[in-house]
C-alpha cells in the first residue's frame, strides 16, 4: 500500500527524532579544567611570607598563622625590603647612630606608598637570620617603630611542640 506524501513525511521526520543525541563532551571538559584550576589555586594553605634561601629562621612553638604584611628580610650579608636591598649589615652596625637610614627611607616610601592606596600599612614582619646579632635586630625594630611601624612580627619556623 502506498502512503501519502504526509505519511512519508511524518514518517521521516519520526526517524530523525528517533536517533540518539550524543553528549557534548568539550563543555564539560572546560567545566573540569576550569574547576582544576580553581582547586589549585586556592588550595595552597602553605606559608605566606616570601622565603629566602639565605635566611635560615630561628624554630618556635608558633601558634599563629603570618598574614601578608611589609616583610623586612635580614640575612647575613643585605637588609632587604620586599625583596629590595636597602642596606648592608656591615654598614648598618658600624654607623653610630641607632637608627638605620636607608632602611627608614625606604618605610616611609613603602607608608606612603601604601596609603595612596587607601591601605593602613601599619603592620611589618623581620624575617631575621637566627646568626645575626641581637643590635642589629634592635636597631631593626627602633627604626620599624620610628617610621610608624608599630605592630612588629618576627618570623620563625614551626617546631612541632613536644606535649
């Protein structure tokens, strides 16, 4: 028997709807690459303070996690800040004086740096060699607290505690 034009019509058109729709495997393929980036980015629960290979920390029982500050790096040779070399440490321990110059300079640059952008930079952290000597360490912090850096931290490494 033969079948109208609108039979063979509908029956086409009943074939095509009954084949299988693949999935579309590249959007979720870009869902996972971008949730694996998302993933490792954010799941660093590691140290926040820069690490310099020349600086070796004095160990504490800290309970404290670091929040990023100012960093003012002293190894045994540089003071550093934010990576920057201000001043040797030969120089800084034989000037008389108990301030250290190049170092205030270069924190009064980084406040006012800091409040043109609208931030409270009040806070610093001395990532200090445990072998330098403890003058140092002093005239370190006298010159952080006369350039208005009052909240000193110092950063060690954390020693498992022993309880």
């Amino acid at each position: 028997m033969l079948a109208s034009r609108r039979a063979q019509r509908m029956e086409r058109r009943h074939e095509r709807t009954r084949k299988f729709v693949g999935l579309s495997m590249v959007s979720l393929m870009d869902i996972f690459t971008i949730l694996v980036f998302f993933l490792l980015v954010n799941s660093s629960d590691g140290e926040v303070l820069p690490t310099a290979k020349s600086v070796r920390l004095p160990e504490s029982v800290a309970e404290k996690s670091p929040k990023p500050t100012l960093v003012v790096t002293v190894n045994d040779q540089d003071i550093l800040v934010q990576g920057r070399k201000v001043a040797s440490v030969g120089d800084a321990l034989k000037t008389g004086s108990e301030l250290i110059q190049p170092l205030q300079e270069e924190l009064d640059y980084q406040s006012r740096r800091a409040r043109g952008k609208g931030e409270k930079a009040r806070d610093i952290t001395i990532m200090g060699d445990k072998e330098i000597p403890y003058r140092l360490l002093k005239r370190i912090m006298l010159t952080c607290v006369r350039a208005k850096y009052e909240n000193i931290s110092l950063a060690v490494l954390r020693r498992e505690s022993r309880s």
